[in-house]
C-alpha cells in the first residue's frame, strides 16, 4: 500500500502534464472574435482574431468561390468557441447560391508564419 500511493500520484502529475501540453497546442477561439479572412487557396483560409492572432482553417473539400468572395460566414457547432475541424463550417456565397464546408483541421500560425501567408499571391 506504501507504494501504490507514490506511483499514483506520479501517474497523476504525467497525466495533468500531457493534458496541460495537449491544451496550449490546441488553441481555442470565439467565432464572434473573427475580424477577417484570407483566402490561400481553393481549400485553405486564414482568419484573423482579433489584433495579432491568426489561424489557418483547412477544409474538407476545394471552395472554388472562396478565392473571390468579399465575405465568408464560420458556424461553430457546439458553442461560440472553435478549438478543432469538426467544431466549424466555412460558409461562402457564390454564383450557385451558398455553399458550406466543412473545416478538417485548425491551427494557429505563429506570427512569422502569418506574416509570411499574408504577403503569398493568390
């Protein structure tokens, strides 16, 4: 018994540990705090969040509108925070009425890496 409760305890500090690690990778934002887009390519979109922070939304399937739209619309399910893919929709009006695509991955781009996609042609 002696030794059971030491190993808990340092099963327990890993397991915070790797949930702290998983948290801080997986940054979340507030579909309300979307200030703006980029569009990258036909699957890929940047959105800003407010002043600095940038987030690279990657879709299930090619937006052939996205390229050219003034405006997008982002649908969170679930709630008004997006913390991965399955938690958003990227609406985009185009020629054929409104389309929905589904968002497969979300990651937040360093400043560097946002800086650097802003300046790509399109």
């Amino acid at each position: 018994m002696r030794f059971l409760l030491p190993a808990l305890l340092a099963a327990l500090a890993m397991s915070s540990t790797a949930h702290a690690a998983d948290a801080a990778k997986r940054s979340c934002f507030r579909n309300a705090d979307v200030d703006g887009f980029q569009a990258i390519d036909s699957d890929t979109v940047n959105v800003t969040v407010g002043v600095r922070d940038v987030y690279q939304l990657k879709l299930f399937s090619p937006s052939p509108d996205i390229d050219w739209t003034q405006r997008i619309g982002l649908e969170s399910r679930g709630g008004s925070w997006i913390c991965s893919g399955l938690d958003a929709v990227v609406i985009v009006p185009g020629p054929m009425g409104v389309q929905r695509y589904q968002v497969s991955d979300i990651r937040k781009l360093s400043p560097e890496e946002a800086k650097a996609s802003s300046k790509k042609p399109r």
